[in-house]
C-alpha cells in the first residue's frame, strides 16, 4: 500500500474457553480455513505445554499453508520483532517485508500507510508476549480520502521452549479484500 492518509484500524480477539473472542465478548467468526488449520496445527504441537517451541513445527506437515506464514523472532531490550519469513500470499498484498528487517525499523523508515500498519502490528505482536497465548487479528487500512481498502484476518501464535520463555512467534495471514 502506498496511498497517504492511511487510517489502520486493528482489532485483537484473545484465545478464552476455546474461541477467539474481542474486548467486548464478541467471538470472531468465519475465519478463513488457512487460518484455522494454522491454529489447529499449532494446538497439535503443543502437547500439554502452554505453546510449542519452534523445533515442534516443522514447515513439510502444513505446504498448503506456507503461503501465509509468517516467522518472527521476538527480540527485547527494547521488546521489538524481527521478520524470518514472509509467504508469498503476504508480500503480494502487503509488499515486500525483507527477512531480517524489524518492526520498529519498518515503523521509522515508512511512510504514512507503512508507518500505520506497522504500528498496528506492532500492537497485535505485543499482545501475543503479554498474553503469552495465541490471539486473532482483524486489521483494515484504507485511505483517508478514498474507499481503497485492505482487510486481513490473522493468528498469531506463541513459541518458545518453555511457558515463560516465548522466543518466537507463528503467524498466519489472509487478505480479505
């Protein structure tokens, strides 16, 4: 996206009594199945444990799903997170995000639209750490001046080799329109 006057807005549903539920209770429907095979992948990994670690997941058990991956390095001091990999699906609709480049470096070097979204998903990464449980995303960027839109829906999902260790985090991607 490179139109300006981007307005981002994002909404997080958190992971309670097995749905992904926002603020006010409400619970996210018709996920797109990319998304909830990722989630079921992800809890089949988990064996008992709060989440998996990154050598439970192993990219050969999901190609389907590859496409809308996204693999983050969680990074502190300050907290800050860095791309690994990005699927196609994600770079054909969003651009380029290189590996490597982080989300504070993206935020500084962007412009308008890129600064926004970023700073939104710098939110939806934030409240995986804090929660340290899997949350859901709905995230629309459109242009202040215009009906051009973008509209994604996502999971982000925790991994590290201990429940208070998260290290990494797994994210799944849709564009929706």
């Amino acid at each position: 996206m490179s139109f300006e006057g981007c307005i981002a807005e994002l909404t997080v549903y958190r992971f309670h009594q097995g749905s992904f539920k926002d603020p006010q209770g409400r619970v996210l429907a018709d996920r797109p199945p990319v998304l909830e095979e990722l989630h079921a992948y992800w809890l089949s990994r988990c064996r008992g444990r709060a989440f998996p670690a990154r050598a439970d997941i192993d990219p050969i058990d999901i190609p389907s799903l590859l496409e809308h991956l996204l693999l983050v390095d969680v990074l502190r001091d300050p907290l800050d997170f860095r791309y690994r990999l990005v699927g196609g699906h994600i770079v054909t609709h969003a651009g380029s995000i290189a590996p490597g480049r982080t989300t504070r470096g993206l935020i500084e070097d962007g412009h308008s639209a890129e600064r926004a979204v970023q700073e939104k998903v710098m939110l939806a990464w934030q409240a995986v750490v804090q929660s340290l449980a899997p949350v859901a995303v709905e995230l629309t960027c459109r242009a202040a001046v215009s009906e051009h839109r973008k509209r994604l829906q996502g999971v982000l999902l925790p991994l590290g080799p201990t429940a208070e260790d998260l290290n990494m985090l797994l994210g799944g991607i849709s564009f929706l329109e």
